[in-house]
C-alpha cells in the first residue's frame, strides 16, 4: 500500500474514532464523600458546576432521605447509589443485609448501584455470592448493579478481578483503577494485557487519579502529576469509545482528608476537594471535545 493511502486510512480511522466519542453522551455525578454542607447546599452547588446527579449512600434517617429526594426533584438531578457489603458481620447475616439493603435502594429507582462487594479475606466463592444474589434482584428492578474496583473487596485486584470475570462472565464493573495504581505500585498502562481483558466489562468510571504509591494525587492540576493524569485519561477515553450503549456515566470521586494529602501539624488540606472533581470533569469534558 503506497503511503499516502497509509495516511488517508489513518486519517479515517482517527475521524471514526472521535466521531464515536462526540455520539456518545456522558452523564456526570458528584460526589458526596467529605461533604459537610447542608442538602440544599450541596445539590445547589453540584448543579450549578455543571453535574448532571450526585452519588451517595443511601441517608439514615427518614428526615435526610426526605431532603435527598426533594433536593433531587428540585434540582432535576439524577442520582446513583452507593451500596455494599458489611465486612463487619458473619457472611450469611452480611449476604442477607445485602440483599435487603438493595432490595430497598432500587426501589428510588437510581440511575445505577455501585457496590463495595465482598472481602479479601473471603473466599471467590463467598464474594460470588454477593455477585449472584445482587444480580438477581437488579435484573429483576431493571436497573444496573455494577462492582467497584477497590481495595479490601474481592477486586482489590486486577488478577483478583480477572479470576472473578472468568467465574462470572456477567460481571459488570466500576473502574476506580487509582487503587489498582497503588495496590500494584506503577502506574498501569491502557496497553496493559490484564487490564484490557477487564475493559470490556466497565460500566461505570470513578475519576480519580493515583500513582503508585498512594489512591489520589494532592491535586490534578499540578503539573507534576502531568504524566499520571494523562495515563488515566488514556484508560478512561479507551472505555468511553468502545463502550456499546450511548449514554456512560462518570463519577468525580478526589475524596477529603486523609485521601487528600494536609499540612503536618495542622489536618489543613493541602488542595481543595471540590475544586479537584470539577477540574478533572471540566478536563475529561474538554479530551473528549478536542
């Protein structure tokens, strides 16, 4: 093939390619991880960042689940759940608390459920259970249960979660890859053998960036983090493109202290939490624009 035919097919296939990201749309949440601002306040300020819904875990009280529903309605916010496995009791009571939470979480009818599932100190098979019985009521609901990638769960990491893919093929995922950063200390490329085997099966993205020995830099937008960033972002678009459907959804997760790094002496935050999920949106916005 002469090179200039070289260069026009190269050509084509980059204009396919971010053609397909321009199609797709991508649905922002925020995080309420560290929030310490009333209801109101916060679904105000998420809302006028640019967000299009929050995730959180299911409120206690009657009180807080009333002001998160009517927060959510006044502000035309979308949300998705956090839910998870309690580590804390016996296996059988921890599956059946599961189940139950779920059951009742669905019923808000979210977006998605992301779960912290299982431990690393249970066996494949335990943490399968979880898998199994959340599988069940969600397909029941119609609404998509999805596992995040994280450490002290059974995909604390990435061989743990390949072995879970090949006993439960349907295994759908949350890519929070800054714990695998830290878990296998390097910062792990989209071309990583073991990492493209799990693409395929990401639903859902929390946008943090790590590096190898810690879950979350101090602060995206510091040029020494340039490379780190830059390697997430790669993984991240790769997941956008060639997901099948035509809505993905991201959740902006830079978290508080300790994840966010304080001043010795002082417990003062050495960035801003807030400031970091809407830059590293407003960044992820602009890669799939260009």
């Amino acid at each position: 093939m002469h090179q200039f035919s070289r260069l026009l097919l190269a050509i084509a296939f980059i204009s396919i390619s971010f053609n397909s990201i321009a199609q797709k749309q991508v649905l922002f949440f925020q995080t309420d991880w560290g929030n310490e601002l009333p209801m109101d306040d916060f679904l105000a300020k998420t809302k006028a960042d640019g967000y299009d819904g929050i995730e959180v875990w299911m409120p206690r009280s009657d009180e807080a689940k009333q002001k998160l529903k009517e927060g959510l309605e006044k502000y035309d916010l979308k949300v998705l759940f956090l839910h998870g496995t309690n580590k804390g009791l016996p296996f059988e009571e921890s599956l059946k608390a599961y189940e139950e939470g779920l059951r009742y979480i669905l019923t808000w009818k979210p977006v998605k459920v992301n779960s912290h599932t299982g431990s690393d100190f249970w066996t494949l098979e335990q943490n399968l259970a979880f898998i199994k019985a959340g599988q069940k009521i969600a397909q029941e609901s119609g609404i998509p249960l999805i596992h995040e990638t994280h450490r002290g769960r059974f995909s604390n990491t990435l061989p743990a979660t390949l072995e879970m893919i090949e006993a439960f093929p349907e295994l759908r995922l949350n890519l929070d890859i800054s714990h695998w950063m830290v878990v296998h200390e390097k910062l792990i490329q989209k071309q990583d053998p073991f990492l493209k085997s799990v693409l395929p099966h990401i639903d859902h993205i929390h946008s943090r960036v790590g590096f190898a020995e810690g879950p979350q830099v101090n602060n995206p937008a510091a040029p020494e983090w340039k490379h780190a960033v830059e390697v997430h972002m790669e993984i991240w678009k790769e997941i956008i493109l060639n997901f099948p459907e035509d809505t993905f959804t991201i959740t902006t997760e830079f978290g508080p202290p300790p994840y966010l790094p304080t001043v010795p002496f002082s417990n003062v935050p050495i960035a801003d939490q807030w400031e970091a999920n809407v830059y590293i949106m407003n960044l992820i916005k602009k890669h799939l624009n260009d």
